[in-house]
C-alpha cells in the first residue's frame, strides 16, 4: 500500500511542479541551426541510439547471468560495475567525441550551459530534493558507501541526461523543430527504459 501511495504521491507532485515550471518558464532557447546533412545527422541518431541500448542490454544480461563478462574486460567487473566502464564509453566519451571532435562543436551545444531561466531551474533542483526526501517518513534505508552512491548518481543519471537530452536532442533539434525534437528524444527515452 505505501508503495501504491509513494508513487501516486510523487506523480501527482512531479505534475504538479512541472505545470508550475512551464508557466514560469519565460523564453525557450533559441533554436539551433538546421543540419546541412540531414541523413548523416538521423543516422548518427539512430548509431548513438543502439550503442546505448547495446550498453543497457548488455549490462541487464550480464548482472542476470544470461551471459558472462568478456574476458577482456573481467578485470573491471572486480573494482568497479561493469555498466559504469561501458555507460561512460557508449554515452559520453563517443558521443562527446563525435560532436567535439568530429563535428567541432562545443559542450555550449550539447546543453552544457547556464540555465535560460533560473526560476523554473530552482523550482526543479527543489523538486528534486523534496522526492529525494519523501521517503524518509517511511524509514532511513541502510547506511550505504559513498563510492556505490557517486556511481549511481553519475550513471546512468548523468550519462542519460548528456546523451539523450544533449547530444541526441540537439541533432533531433537540427532535423526537426525544438518541440518535436523534446517530444521525440523523450519517446526514445522512454524506449530505453523499457528495454
């Protein structure tokens, strides 16, 4: 029961806080120049996109015994999860690389950048904290590590944010408008979590 009553709690408050957000949102972003080649641009969506359900999918079979650890790569299953070696390859250093490197633009243009507008930014970061808060009348889980709780933060929250709301949006962003480009990088999102 408290379990059906946290989640119908924190989505009613995710909602609500979203609302209030978009209505004090002030001016979107401006939008980003159109892809000169668009068929490279979808396919390098569609590559980004693979890598990181290969990366997920490979991870789930892994920790459920369906498959075992390359040997190659079994040293680092002993220090450090797998997930975290191959989230940060396939969702940040590719990516980062390809639109640095290869298509020479900057971090600016992944999303990497002061917020347009700081009221609805603090508004979230203050959602954020309240759901983090929420359970407590429920309980303190167990005292955990530090180094378990800093990898769960940096992935898969900030590989996914970088690729899917960075790198994925701003080329979807070039292909099509900014509101179908936030609409489709949050369907393929969604995807993923469903995998």
């Amino acid at each position: 029961m408290e379990s059906y009553v946290q989640f119908i709690g924190a989505t009613l408050l995710t909602l609500a806080l979203v609302d209030i957000g978009r209505r004090w949102g002030g001016a979107y972003p401006s939008p980003l120049t159109p892809a000169t080649d668009r068929r490279r641009a979808g396919l390098e969506i569609v590559v980004l996109y693979v890598l990181a359900l290969g990366t997920v999918t490979y991870g789930i079979l892994v920790a459920r015994g369906v498959i075992a650890f390359n040997p190659a790569i079994r040293f680092l299953g002993r220090r450090f999860p797998l997930y975290f070696f191959l989230s940060t390859a396939t969702m940040v250093v590719i990516p980062i690389s390809l639109e640095v490197g290869v298509r020479d633009r900057s971090l600016r243009d992944l999303g990497i950048r002061s917020p347009v507008a700081w009221r609805p930014t603090l508004l979230l970061v203050g959602m954020g904290i309240l759901l983090g808060l929420a359970p407590i009348p429920y309980g303190f889980p167990s005292p955990k590590s530090v180094v378990p709780l800093l990898l769960t933060l940096y992935s898969p929250v900030f590989t996914e944010e970088l690729l899917y709301r960075g790198v994925i949006q701003s080329k979807l962003e070039r292909l099509v408008s900014q509101e179908r480009a936030w609409v489709f990088s949050g369907i393929l999102f969604g995807i993923s979590l469903l995998c």
